[in-house]
C-alpha cells in the first residue's frame, strides 16, 4: 500500500506529487494515487505514467521507493523520478543467520534478525550523502546506522547501536574517502 501522497503546486502552474510505494508499481496503485488529481488536469493520462513508472522501478525489484511526478497542467506533460529510500537499499544486503526462537513465543512478532557489512553501511552513505544531513561521512553512517536500528538490522553481527557507540567513541573511525580504520 503506498504512503498518501503530498500535493506541492508550484507558483509557475506544476503541480508535483511525492509518494512512497513498497512494492511493485501497478495500473491501479498510481491510478488511487493520481485519483484526487484526475479532476484537475483533463485529458493527462494515468495509464501511461503507470507503465513508464513500472518499467522504470522494475530494477528495484519490491523493495521501497520515493516517485516523484512533477505534472504541467498547460502542457499536459509529466515527468517523473524514482529513487530507493535507505531501508530499500539495505534490505537487498542482509545476509541471514540463525535466530533463537525460544526467545520470541509463538504468534509474536519477531524482529529481523539479518547482518550487513560495515563495508555496505558506508557505500549506502556514500551513495545518499547529499540527502542526508551529517557533515562528514560518519555522521552519515551514523544516520544509516538509525535506519538499521529501526529495522533490527545487525552490522557485522553486531547490534547497530554498539556500532554506533563505537563510531562515536572513537574506536571505529570512516575517513571522507570511505576507509574504515579500527582502533
């Protein structure tokens, strides 16, 4: 199910919509989505828009994704961007292992219990570093180190908070370049 859409209008008559899909882009998602749209431009069509934007998103293979469609009400033309958010472009990444489940009664829901390299933290925050906000790069890795702890994500079979202490402490130091020195 897609994230409600955010309307912007633009002074210049461009209306751009940001959305969020965590699955497969269909006819009928982007025709809910575009729904309070179709009113006000006459004659844009829905049905093209969800092909193109289902063939554009198909290399991410399910995982999430931020669309961005910008619609010119003169022209009647729109134009569109797809990016993966933080979570999708980690999720491909975890390796499995095993969990306990004598830890987790039947019928509860368990966390994902999966491991990433540290080594793929930094490439993620090398790839999003104009979008997010740190500084250096280990601020943000810091900030795609939040991202794993609210999916219960291990970095190298490690929880992401005590990587994250160590960042901040000192002992695991990541150069601008992307090198991870250990002290």
């Amino acid at each position: 199910m897609p994230i409600k859409p955010v309307i912007e209008e633009l002074p210049d008559g461009t209306s751009i919509v940001h959305c969020c899909f965590d699955k497969r882009i269909t006819y009928s998602r982007i025709t809910n989505v575009l729904a309070p749209l179709q009113s006000k431009y006459k004659g844009f069509s829905v049905l093209a828009l969800g092909q193109k934007l289902n063939a554009t998103s198909a290399p991410y293979g399910g995982t999430r994704v931020w669309i961005r469609i910008y619609i010119d009400k003169e022209r009647k033309m729109s134009s569109y961007t797809v990016e993966q958010t933080t979570s999708g472009k980690i999720q491909p990444e975890i390796i499995p292992y095993h969990r306990d489940r004598s830890l987790y009664p039947k019928g509860t829901p368990r966390p994902h219990h999966g491991s990433v390299p540290l080594e793929t933290i930094v490439r993620v925050a090398l790839e999003k570093r104009d979008e997010l906000l740190g500084q250096t790069l280990s601020d943000c890795v810091v900030c795609i180190l939040g991202t794993c702890k609210a999916n219960g994500v291990h970095i190298s079979r490690m929880p992401a908070r005590e990587i994250e202490e160590q960042i901040l402490d000192g002992k695991i130091q990541i150069l601008d370049n992307g090198e991870i020195l250990r002290i």
